[in-house]
C-alpha cells in the first residue's frame, strides 16, 4: 500500500539534506545541440532564442530542431536513444 505524505501549510516542513551533483563533462569544441520542440504556438522560436543564446557562451557547432507532434506525445524510446547517441546537449521544453 502506498503511503500519502499530507503537507499542512501551518507546520514546518522538516529540512531536506542536501544532493550531489551529477558530473558534468566540459562541452566540447564541436558540440551537437539538439532542441525538442513541443508544438506549441511558438515553442520553436522559443527554443531557437535559447539556443541562439546559449551559443554565445559555448561551443556549439551545430543546432537540430526535433518537433514533437503534440505536447501531449511522448518521444518514443528509440527517439531518445538516437538524440542521445548524436547529441552533447539536448533542450527540451516540458510543461507549462
């Protein structure tokens, strides 16, 4: 059976310990970005500004845009396992 933490705004919370970071690899020289775009109403330019940015502080190569059909569809497995295969950094905008 699952256990249901209830949060009462009138209490404390008790403290959390603190987590480590991942390691981080420096980005190469030739990094590959890829952007994963939602489609939503102007998700792609969005991400292209981020990129555009991001470009000024790293050495970023080149830049792909993946498009998703809908915010609502997952990328399948396979989908994950190629970008990861190909890609330094890949961006992707989730929720709203």
């Amino acid at each position: 059976m699952a256990t249901i933490t209830v949060l009462r705004p009138d209490e404390q919370p008790q403290p959390v310990g603190s987590v480590p970071y991942a390691e981080r690899s420096p980005v190469p020289e030739d990094a590959h970005l890829i952007l994963i775009e939602n489609g939503k109403p102007r998700a792609r330019d969005l991400m292209r500004y981020v990129a555009e940015k991001l470009s000024d502080r790293y050495p970023i190569a080149t830049i792909a845009v993946f498009s998703k059909a809908s915010a609502a569809k997952p990328i399948e497995p396979e989908e994950a396992k190629e970008m990861a295969a190909r890609a330094h950094l890949v961006i992707t905008g989730v929720g709203d």
